[in-house]
C-alpha cells in the first residue's frame, strides 16, 4: 500500500510542478509519452535479469510486495536487494545510452530546424524515464527489500 502512496504522492508533485512552472497543458502529456524508450529501457532491465540467471529471484521479490504473508527468505530478500541495485545502475545505463543514441541521431538528420527543441525534449526522454523508473519503482523496492531482511 505504501508502495502505491508513494507513487500517487510522487504523480501529485510532478503535476504541482508543471503546474508552477508555466501552467498545466494537456499536451504536456503527449510530449512525456514515448514507447520505444519505455520498451529499451523495460528491455534492457529483462535482459540483465535473464543474463544474470535471477529471473525467479525477481519474481519472487515482486510478488512478496503485493503479498501481506511474504514466505521469501532474509537471504532472498538479501539477493533480491542486490538485484535491484543492479538494475537501478543498468536503468540509469540504457537511459543514457538511448538518449544519446537519440541526440546523434537528431543531430544528423537537421532537415527541419523548427523540429529541433521538440526532437531534443524526445531525445532526453530515456533520461527521464530512467531516473522516474529509479525513483518510483526501485528506490521503494530496495528500501521494502532491506527492510525484509531484518
């Protein structure tokens, strides 16, 4: 239930500040969505769980957060903490990595220079979404996770 407090807590404050930072427009909302950098980024978060052989760790940490009697173990939640340490570092990692993909690839396709200031915003959107995705998702999870332990 925390978990999804802090979610809503975190979309108010978001809001709050687009609101205090030149009004709230609704198109706002279409510049922030963007499912090609989404699926990179969810994608890459796959790739390290199944490279690393952790996929029934993840699963497992996931649903003992949605569940009120956990059965996962101090030493699972000790690993599952790990893992996603190690996720909110690749996140950061793919975030970044598809910005600048973007950037280069704006930058060498100038046709239209009125397109640039929104091809930058959509550009720099895979670091957003790899700081919101840290922020919201596994910041609580590590913190949930650790707790467990104890």
């Amino acid at each position: 239930m925390r978990f999804v407090l802090g979610f809503i807590i975190f979309a108010i404050g978001m809001a709050f500040m687009q609101l205090i930072s030149g009004g709230m427009d609704i198109r706002v909302i279409g510049v922030l969505a963007d499912a090609p950098t989404l699926i990179g980024i969810v994608a890459a978060i796959l790739a390290v769980t199944v490279a690393t052989g952790q996929m029934g760790i993840f699963l497992a940490a996931i649903k003992s957060l949605f569940t009120k009697n956990s059965n996962l173990s101090a030493d699972d939640a000790a690993k599952a903490a790990e893992l996603f340490k190690l996720l909110r570092k690749t996140t950061f990692a793919a975030g970044v990595l598809i910005a600048l993909t973007a950037l280069v690839l704006m930058l060498g396709n100038l046709q239209d220079i009125n397109m640039l200031a929104a091809n930058t915003a959509l550009a720099l959107l895979g670091i957003y979404y790899a700081v919101a995705i840290n922020l919201i998702i596994f910041n609580p999870i590590i913190a949930i996770l650790q707790r467990h332990q104890k």
